[in-house]
C-alpha cells in the first residue's frame, strides 16, 4: 500500500512538469450505475431470495422434527422414536449440504457477472483513454485524493451503456491484445480489474 501511495505521488508531481493529461475512475459507481450492472444486482437478489426461500422451508422441517423428538421422544415406541431420529439426522445433513452449495453457487455467480462487467467497464476505460490522449487512467481506490474535474466515471457510464452490450462481451471481443496499459491477467487476455481484490460486487 505503501508502495502504491507512494508511486502516486511521483505520478502527480510529474505530471506537474511533463503536463500530462490523467483521470481517475470510480469502477464501483461505475459498476453500480451502469445498466448491466443493476440488471445483475437485481438478478441476484431475486436470485438470493429464492435460495433464502427455499432453506428457510428446510430450516422449518429440520427443527420441526428437533422438536418433536424433545417433546414426544420418550413417549414413542422405540423404532419409532429411531425412525424419526433418522429423519432428523437425514434432513440435517441435506439441510447444511444444501446451505454449502448455494453459498457457493451464490458467491460464483456474483464473482463471475460483476468481473465480466467490471473487465467490460476497462475496455471503455481504454477506449477513452486512447480516444482522448489521456496518459494515464486511474482507478479511485488508489487514489488518496485529486480534483473532481479529472472523474470520468459518468462518461464511462454513459459510454457503456450506450454500446448495448451484453456482460463480458467487450472483453471477449479484445481476445489476446489489450494493450494500454492494463494487465492481461485474466483469462482470455482481457484487462485485470479491482474484481480480482473483491472490492467490487454487485451483491453489495
């Protein structure tokens, strides 16, 4: 972090002297404001309240059985009793196994929508970048602070949104060369992003 603050000094105070043009961007906002990125948002959670649905029925049968066993186990016949038992023990298990996997599934699903939107959001970012001869693009979190008048979060929005463009679809039409600066460390060569740090989501 050090490190990083510190290179962002020596960015500024060069610029001072060599007059280059720099922005910054705000990749949460932008994932946040822009189209696909609600559609995703709201995709998840109808998504979260069908699976907090479903184990919440489950929860229900489990400590429905737990109860019965505490009020009316000593009442019961033994196979009776040990039947229930098992019906207990069994729906427990399914229960936390299905807990597990929709968390899981969950948390792949969000990492993989808001990287594909965040990695599209890049590909805009180079675009303008290029288009406007800036010599360096920004990301906010990096950033400890800088002018409002250097934020082109809005027009990167704006520029998204326009292109009608389904998550990811910029990216994969990059293929191997990106270029400008970005790293090609995700897969398929497209830009890396600060999804790979998990700072942005839309299940936030």
């Amino acid at each position: 972090m050090i490190v990083a603050l510190a290179l962002t000094a020596i960015v500024f105070a060069g610029a001072a002297h060599a007059e280059d043009k720099l922005a910054f961007v705000d990749i949460q906002r932008a994932l946040n404001d822009c189209h696909n990125g609600k559609v995703a948002r709201a995709e998840f959670k109808a998504r979260l309240q069908r699976v907090q649905s479903q184990l919440e029925r489950e929860q229900g049968e489990v400590q429905a059985l737990k109860d019965e066993i505490e009020k009316k186990g000593s009442l019961m016949q033994p196979d009776e009793r040990q039947n229930v038992e098992n019906d207990y023990a069994k729906k427990l298990r399914d229960f936390q196994a299905d807990y597990k996997t929709s968390s899981e599934e969950l948390q792949q699903r969000d990492r993989q929508m808001t990287g594909a939107i965040v990695r599209d959001l890049a590909m805009v970012v180079q675009q303008i970048g290029r288009r406007e001869g800036y010599t360096m693009v920004m990301e906010k979190g990096s950033l400890l602070w800088a002018t409002p008048s250097i934020d082109i979060t809005d027009q990167v929005v704006r520029a998204y949104d326009g292109m009608n463009v389904k998550p990811g679809a910029l990216a994969a039409e990059a293929g191997q060369s990106v270029g400008g600066g970005f790293a090609s460390g995700s897969p398929g060569g497209a830009p890396s992003s600060p999804i790979d740090s998990g700072r942005s989501t839309i299940s936030k």
